[in-house]
C-alpha cells in the first residue's frame, strides 16, 4: 500500500499558496485493507474512506468509464492493480494531476509542474470531455488563478463538449456551486470570460450573456457595452471584498437591459422591472438560495431609484425604504446600496468616484428608523386605523430633514 497527496493541496503548495485541505490516493490496497487499518467508509460511488484520526479523506485509486451524460453517468473501477498514473489520468487539469509521496518526491506524469510554471489551464486527456462540471471548475479557476490562461486547445475541447449538448445535463445545483465559489474569486468575471469563450455562458446565464453587444449611451456608461459594464460591476464587488450576496446583486443587476431598447433611459418601470423578472427566473432555475435570491432581486428592481436619491422627495424615500423592508431588515438594505455603488463605480474612470447616494440614503435610513413605533401607537390607541398612517407621516416628517440638510449643501 502507498499513500500520496494529491490535487489541489500539491498545486497550492507548489504555487507557494495556503494549503487548506488535503486529499490522498491510496495505491495498492483494497477496502478491507483500508477497514483492517481503522479507516472508516463515506463513498457512495467509489471507495472513499476517513483516516481514523485526522477525518481526511483516502480515495483508492481508481479507473471510469463514462455511461451517461453528465457528471454523474460513470462508473468506477478500484483494485489493487490500478496503478498511480492511471488514476491521475482522469484528473481534470495537469495542474491537477501531480501527486506527492510522503518523502516528498513528485509524480508529474503529465508535466503539470511546466503548465504552473508557464500559467496555463491545460486539460490531462480526452476524459475530460466526459465530465460538463470541468467546464464550470476551469472557469471558477480563471476567477482564483488570475495570472493563469486556458489553453486553445482546452477552450476548443470545451467548445465541442458544450456543441454536444454535455452543459445542458447539469443539475442547477451544481451549476450554483461552482458560480457561488467563482464569484468568490479575485477577480470574478474572468470565469465568465472563460464561459463566453468556450459557449457555456449562453446555455448555463443566457440572460447575463444577452447583455454582451448592448448598447448603452456614453453619457451613462463610457464603455458602452453592457457585458463589460457588469464584469466591471462584479470585479469592483470583488476588489470591496463583499460578501457573495453583494456579488451576485451586482452580477445580475442590469439584466433587464439585455430586453429593452438599448438607448432608453432607464426607469423604475423599465429595465429594472423587466431585470427583476429575470432574477427571479434565474434563482429558481439554480436554486439560488433565498438571502442570495432576495438580495439580487431588490437590487435589480431599486437600483435606479438609488441612484436617482437626490431627486425623490421625502416621502418616495420612506417609500422605496417601505418597498425594501429596510424597517425590519436594514443591514440587506445597506447591502443593496454597496451593491448599487458597485454599479456606480463599475465604470471606466468611475473607480475612485465618492457614490454619495449612500451615505445619504443610510442617514435617511437611520432617521426614519429612530421613529418611535410604539409610542405612535399609543398615542392611538382610541384611533387604532390611524397608527400606520401616522407612522408613515412621522417617518416622512424625519426623513424630509435629511432631504432638506442634503439640499441646503448643494445649494
């Protein structure tokens, strides 16, 4: 029995990186072997087995065979027999497929130690095709790895895979996965370049990919198009280091743009309406989950009307803070707000540029807030149909001396 690491633990190491967990390949051995030595079993699929004291997991080495599309249309083979080269053949990516034995030495069969010197994404072999969630880990990859490239010949196998339909088979959650860990990534929209590239985009997000090609005028957006726009949106969201429901908010933020008239301005009732009927679409398709989900949709639908702030008066504040729930979940309407100024800095030369409807709507926020609910209610109590009216009125009474004070500054 040998036993090496294997994976992402030596790429990281190699690559001088924080090595967070560790997988390990066993040669040689048979699962009675891995029982007699205290090891405990967790594979459904293949034999899988936790180390009696650690809990990291031991993989026998393994041979498969595709008989199915999708990810999960395989079958495994395990037996002492199977050799180390063989079960690293299957790997994903060369950078993938270096093993370390415990002294140390390296097996790099398919030179994966060249391709992180040289930066490159480069499949191991035909196999790879077999499995659509490489396409997904490739692109989630690009978005952590932001020096590295896909080789043309990677990008070209990924093309045929997503022309052969094997995109289509994946199950939404897997698909949300690996989005969710991508967008977490340094620099997010380098995995959806890599999905535009290959096509996957337009069958996983055909909505985010109707925007390349929009249109928008130069007054509002200097880059014109509103793909780029987005990318620009979601990297700033990365560079803030916000949470990934700010990212996703900021992802998905202008989707309506990709049905409208491109050279409309935008309003409350157009693209930011249109968009939030897309989120949505979207959410349930990949089974967003629910903070993630509601965050994105207020943002898509509201996002215009934030950055229209200094234009609303008092009570269409206390309004959209009614429409947002911002009175019982105020922190996801200050979420709402960084995403929005992801939007408004997401634009060439826009970077360092101070979104000052932030501060101002979080002290209209804070304001409104301060209204004693409780007290209005008592005051009430024989009138108890006029408490939320007189609720609303206080609110608006406070909030317009936020709107008065940010006038009197301009002025």
């Amino acid at each position: 029995m040998k036993i090496f690491v294997v994976g992402g633990a030596v790429r990281d190491e190699l690559l001088g990186l924080p090595v967070k967990d560790h997988d390990y390949v066993v040669v040689g051995a048979t699962p009675e072997d891995m029982l007699a030595q205290g090891f405990r079993p967790v594979g459904k699929d293949f034999p899988v087995f936790l180390h009696p004291q650690t809990h990291e997991e031991y993989a026998l080495a393994r041979t498969e065979r595709k008989t199915a599309p999708g990810y999960k249309g395989f079958v495994f083979h395990t037996d002492p027999d199977v050799t180390l080269e063989q079960d690293l053949v299957r790997r994903d990516l060369t950078i993938n497929a270096i093993a370390r034995a415990d002294d140390g030495t390296l097996a790099d069969p398919f030179h994966g130690q060249q391709d992180l010197q040289q930066r490159v994404f480069r499949h191991v072999s035909d196999a790879f095709a077999e499995d659509p969630v490489r396409i997904l880990r490739v692109a989630r990859f690009a978005a952590r790895f932001t020096d590295f490239t896909v080789a043309p010949e990677t990008i070209a196998l990924m093309q045929n895979m997503v022309a052969a339909g094997e995109v289509d088979a994946l199950v939404p959650e897997r698909v949300w996965q690996e989005l969710a860990r991508g967008l977490m990534g340094e620099w997010p929209s380098r995995m959806f370049e890599v999905l535009r590239a290959c096509g996957a985009l337009a069958r996983i997000l055909p909505e985010l990919d109707a925007l390349w090609g929009v249109p928008q005028p130069p007054k509002y957006h200097p880059e014109i198009d509103t793909g780029a726009h987005v990318m620009m949106v979601v990297d700033t969201a990365a560079l803030e280091n916000y949470a990934l429901p700010v990212r996703f908010a900021a992802l998905l933020h202008d989707l309506g743009k990709g049905v409208t008239l491109p050279h409309a301005r935008p309003s409350h009732h157009g693209h930011e309406r249109l968009g939030g009927e897309l989120v949505e679409r979207i959410c349930q398709r990949l089974k967003v989950p629910g903070e993630v989900r509601d965050l994105a949709l207020m943002t898509a639908r509201e996002h215009g009307s934030i950055g229209r702030a200094f234009e609303l008066r008092a009570n269409a504040i206390v309004n959209l803070l009614g429409r947002c729930d911002a009175f019982r979940k105020p922190q996801r309407f200050i979420d709402m707000l960084r995403a929005t100024e992801c939007d408004y800095r997401g634009r060439t030369g826009y970077g360092a540029r101070q979104f000052a409807q932030f501060a101002y709507l979080e002290k209209a926020l804070w304001a409104a807030q301060s209204v004693n609910a409780g007290v209005i209610a008592r005051m009430f109590q024989q009138q108890p149909q006029r408490i939320s009216e007189a609720i609303y009125a206080t609110r608006v009474e406070v909030v317009d001396q936020v709107v008065q004070a940010q006038r009197s500054r301009s002025e």
